[in-house]
C-alpha cells in the first residue's frame, strides 16, 4: 500500500536499519515504516545491529540505547568512529531521557534523540522524514 506523501521525499531504495529489543514495538514501529514506503531491516541485540550497519549500510538508523549484547551508545559511538559508517544517521530511540544521557546522545554523533514515551509512531516518522530531507537521502 503505497502513501501520498511520496512527493515530499523520494523513499524508493531508502534502508532504515531499526534496532529495538520489544518485539511489540519493533513490530510497530516497522509495519508503519513499510506502510509509509521505505525498506526496513530489523535487529534486536547491539551487536548484530552494529554488524548490519558495517554490511549494509543503510541509510538511516533507529537505535534503541538498552540493548543485549552491546548497547546502543557503543554501538553508536563505533559507527561515528569507522569512516565506512560515520556518515550514516542514526536517530536514538530510547526512554532513557536524563540530559545527561541525552547529550551522551549527541556527543557520540547522533541526529536526533527521541524519548520513545513522548513520541507516537507516526511523530517518529515524520521525524526519520525530516532527517531524510535535511540530509538529501
């Protein structure tokens, strides 16, 4: 099912990387990604998440910070640090909201940095849409 708002971004081809270990929202969060048009790739542990950004570099990343296997600032903060993968966006998304792990955030690199309580699906996306537009992906 195809959306109208095509004319606003061009989403054909555009990778997002979502890394979210709920289930439930991952689920969510990647059935309104697909809907709204772009392709979707999903994991659920830091590891494997930093892995698929090295091997597929795709051209947006959603990031949860509480993660198995590494957590999300690490898997950040090593994404920022190899020159095949800095460029990529990540936007965290995460509850853990203290201003000092938000500036966490943005001190290793990241775009944006939503609290995923504040947020509806549908707001997180227009926010990946804005990213998309500021950066001409």
């Amino acid at each position: 099912m195809e959306n109208s708002t095509k004319e606003e971004i061009n989403k054909d081809g555009i990778m997002i990387l979502l890394v979210e270990d709920d289930e439930f929202l991952r689920d969510i969060c990647e059935i309104k990604l697909k809907k709204e048009g772009f392709n979707v790739t999903t994991s659920a542990d830091g590891l494997d998440a930093f892995k698929k950004i090295k091997d597929l570099k795709p051209q947006l990343v959603l990031l949860d910070v509480i993660l198995p296997g590494m957590d999300g600032f690490d898997v950040l903060k090593k994404s920022k640090a190899d020159e095949e993968t800095a460029s990529i966006p990540i936007i965290m998304l995460t509850n853990l909201g203290q201003n000092d792990e938000v500036q966490k955030g943005f001190d290793y690199g990241a775009e944006d940095y939503i609290i995923k309580a504040h947020f509806t699906v549908g707001e997180i996306v227009e926010k990946v849409r804005l990213i998309i537009k500021r950066k001409k992906i």
